[in-house]
C-alpha cells in the first residue's frame, strides 16, 4: 500500500510539475485555471469555492467548484451562498456615500449627530470623531479590540455602540489605523436614524435589488433557512469538520453579508461601471469615488511576487499599487469561511473568490495568480508557495500543542485544590464568567455573552490550565489564574487572534 501511494505521489508531483512548466500565461484563465482550481481545492483541503472574473464590462469566468459540505454530494453552483464577512463593509461605506450624494448626510458629519449615544472613552474624541472615521479605521483602536466581546456572542447593537465606548484607546485619535468592527457596526446604525429603515431592508431595497442580487441575504440569521447554502468548515485537530454558522447580525454592517458568485459578479460589474446597470445608475459614481479616497495609512505590504509597497485604506476598502496598477481590494473571513473582492478600475477587471473554510491562504494566492495573468507577469504557482508557508506555521502550532497535551496527559495537580478556582469572575468590557468543577481536575468555563460555547480546563501544573475552546475557531490557549497568598483573583483569558489579539483579566467575585 506505501508503494502504491508513494507512486500516486510521485505521479501527480510530475503532473503538477509539467503543468507549471508547460502553461502558457496567455490562456491560463482559458485553459487552465480549472485544473489549478481543482488541484488547490484537493491540496488545500477547501469543500466549496466559486471564482468570477470580470473584464471590460463582461464575464470572463463564472464558475463554483466543489461540494457545499463535506460528506454530502449537493455541489456548489453559482447561485449558491457563501458568507462574505468583512467584504460586508464595502457595502456599509456605499450606502452612507450615497446617502451623503443624496445630501442626507455629510460623512463629515459629527456620530453624535445621529447617535447621541455615541461616545469613546478619550471624550474629546467621541464628541469629534465624523462617520468618515468610523469607516476608515482610525478611532485609535487596535485591530480587532474588543471583538470577543462583540464577535458572535448575545449582545445587541446597542450593547456594542455602549460598550465600545468603554475601550481604553491602544493609540491617540487618528493617529493609527486599526481595524475596528464595532466601528463599521455604529457607521450602519446612522442609516436607520436618517432614512427609517433598518441597515438591512437599507441594502436590499437601494442595492441588492436594483442589482439584481435576488439572492444576497444581509443577515447570519437568514443563512440557514436558504435552500441553497454552503456549510461552513474549520479544522478541528488537523480533521476538516463543518462548524455552526456564527451568528454576527449584532455586528452585521461589519460582516454580515451572504451572497453568490453570480450576485457578486453583479456588485463587481456595477462598480466597475461607475454604479450602472445598463442605462440605469444605481449607484451614483460619486458615491463609488468616495468610498475609493484613500484616508489612512496600514502600512507597508510586501507582494508575493517579492515586489513592496504601502497599502493604504479607503471607506470600506484597501488600496494597493501592484505591477504599476491601482487595486481597490478587501478579503473577508468569518467562522467557518474565506473571500476575497479586487477590483482593477484602470483595466476594467473584477475578481471575487468565494470559499467555505477559514483554513485556506488560497482565496489570496488565486488572486494574484489571477492579476498576474492580466498584467502579464510570469507564472509561479503561488497556490504552492502559500500552502507550503501555511504546512510549515501549522506545524509549529501543531508541535506547541502536543507539547501542551503532553503535559496535561501526565495528569500534574494544580497548586490548589479545584475548589479554589471554582466561582464567578468579572470584566469590565465583557460581562462575567463562570468555572465549575467536572471531573478529574478538570474546570468549565461559561461565558455570560456566549451562551451556545464553554471551555474545558486541563490541569499544566501551579495555577496554569489548558483551554480548549467548544468553538474551534477561539482556538486553544494556556490560562492562568492570578493568585495572592493561596487565594485565587482572576484569570487571563486569551483568545485566537483571528478574533482578537489582547487577552482579557477577570476578576473572581468574593
């Protein structure tokens, strides 16, 4: 059996290896990008992906590969649904730009105007910060500050406006660009405050509809009731494994789209047509300016084909310079699901990816297979290089974990008895916690905002423990409890960075 699978490699390395020699860059997207597709779908381990490219007012490519789960048969067609995630947030930006070109609102315009409510904690800011600064990213925030408090948990959108006004600011006030999701929540919440409607029935009737996106859903809560849907799917110990759909509506504007290729080929084609569908304008093409301003600085980007530059962020979108072009771009991820927007205003072209599991860097490296195709630059199979770059991190976490479990396996007894740590613990931001005790030495954690998820604690010896999340994509972690004189303060929860990078101190209740 070794033998036959070493030849079954040995054979599809030549094949692979013949194909990267032998293509010709020219007719990539006509010859071959379904064999790349279907190789990388295999290698990277991805159930489901739907991929259009758009060009000079056409479609080139509008196709979906794959299966909507795995284990069933049902295949992904192009009317089927994917979430978008932070791809999401274009949209937000589109509709408060056409709001402003309908002299509703200025993006200039001070938050407190419309949300009364709003403030920061560095008061001055609250009372200055404009919408255009919740849109771009430049409150002071850390990226992703305060997301596990926000991200798929019960709280509403007020909650979150009131409790993102309780953040100690990482930097000053539009100094620093950082990625702020409860931001672009409390930039859709105007739209409800100027035109009567909901942020959601907002998209549907001024874009969705007019687009013909008849089947793009605003909502999470939605998803599952859709007949044709993708599942979405994460890794759980090295295991592809469909997961829940999260549940982000309280931070919808932010992330909470789902759509299809063929909607999204829709979105694409208009924004490259200065907002129109035919003769119609559906989007004013002032609208599609502002939102293309660039008003931060991220930082520095280094491409794969080796070349830098700086990435810059509009309203809703990311600016880059690649092979001398000027992209308009923004990827998405949510529990369970990768995407990717680009758009190429100078060149007429469009490309969305669309897949069903967040282990995957593919959604990316077809990207720029896909630009270099068009700018004709030189092939290099970036699929390859990313997955290797992706096996080789995985790796690393994959030896820090085991070196974890090994420990937990050789059953260490932790510095105090279990009932020690039992009780309910408090954060400030995010609400209370509680620890029980199992069995063995073993701790549960249930938080106050997460009420479908737990955490299982494994003993590491002294006060530490070994978290293991029942949503995998919080991940695993190591917490400690902060003791004083045998009695036990709080504990320091830390999360995956995909949700948030700083951890969180709870303080035990007396």
């Amino acid at each position: 059996m070794k033998k036959i699978l070493l030849s079954a490699v040995g054979l599809f390395s030549c094949v692979t290896l013949t194909f990267a020699q032998h293509i010709d860059r020219s007719k990539f997207v006509k010859d071959s990008i379904d064999f790349y597709i279907n190789r990388a779908l295999t290698n990277w381990r991805i159930p489901g992906a739907a991929v259009c490219i758009v060009k000079d007012g056409k479609i080139v490519l509008m196709k979906a590969y794959g299966i909507k789960e795995l284990g069933l048969p049902a295949k992904v067609d192009i009317n089927t649904l994917f979430m978008i995630g932070s791809n999401t947030k274009a949209f937000t930006a589109t509709a408060l730009a056409m709001l402003q070109n309908d002299k509703k609102l200025s993006l200039d315009d001070k938050v407190t105007k419309y949300l009364p409510q709003f403030k920061l904690d560095d008061k001055p800011a609250g009372e200055m910060a404009v919408i255009r600064d919740l849109l771009c990213h430049r409150l002071g925030f850390q990226t992703f500050q305060g997301d596990f408090t926000f991200y798929n948990t019960n709280l509403t959108r007020n909650d979150i406006i009131q409790r993102l006004g309780m953040l100690k600011a990482a930097y000053p006030f539009r100094t620093r660009w950082g990625y702020t999701n409860a931001a672009f929540l409390t930039a859709g919440e105007i739209i409800p405050v100027v035109t009567g409607k909901p942020w959601e029935i907002y998209l549907k009737e001024n874009i969705f509809a007019p687009l013909g996106m008849t089947n793009t859903l605003a909502l999470s809560a939605d998803l599952p009731k859709s007949l044709n849907r993708t599942v979405p799917h994460t890794l759980i110990d090295g295991r592809l494994s469909p997961i829940p759909y999260c549940q982000v509506d309280a931070l919808a504007p932010a992330g909470g789209i789902s759509s299809s290729i063929n909607d999204m080929s829709k979105w694409v084609l208009a924004l490259l047509n200065d907002g129109k569908v035919g003769a119609r304008q559906v989007i004013p093409a002032a609208a599609i300016r502002a939102t293309r301003e660039a008003q931060d600085i991220m930082g520095r980007v280094n491409h794969p084909d080796g070349s830098t530059n700086y990435e810059l962020y509009g309203l809703g979108w990311m600016i880059q310079d690649y092979a001398g072009k000027h992209l308009i771009m923004h990827d998405g991820g949510v529990n369970g699901y990768l995407s990717s927007v680009t758009l190429v205003p100078d060149e007429h072209l469009g490309v969305v990816i669309l897949t069903n599991t967040d282990q995957n860097n593919f959604f990316e490296a077809l990207r720029w297979e896909i630009m270099d195709t068009y700018f004709k630059k030189q092939y290099r199979d970036y699929s390859d290089t990313y997955l290797a770059e992706y096996k080789n991190d995985a790796a690393v976490e994959q030896t820090a974990d085991k070196k974890l479990k090994d420990s937990v396996a050789l059953n260490p007894k932790p510095a105090l008895l279990p009932s020690s740590y039992i009780g309910k613990y408090e954060n400030s931001l995010y609400g209370s916690l509680t620890i029980t005790q199992g069995e063995n030495n073993d701790l549960e954690i249930r938080f106050e905002h997460h009420p479908k998820m737990y955490t299982h604690l494994q003993p590491l010896g002294g006060n530490r423990f070994y978290a293991t999340f029942s949503d995998p994509t919080l991940g695993k972690a190591v917490f400690p409890f902060m003791v004083q004189n045998s009695t036990v303060k709080g504990i320091r929860i830390k999360v995956a960075d995909f949700v948030e990078r700083d951890a969180y101190e709870f303080t035990k209740v007396p």
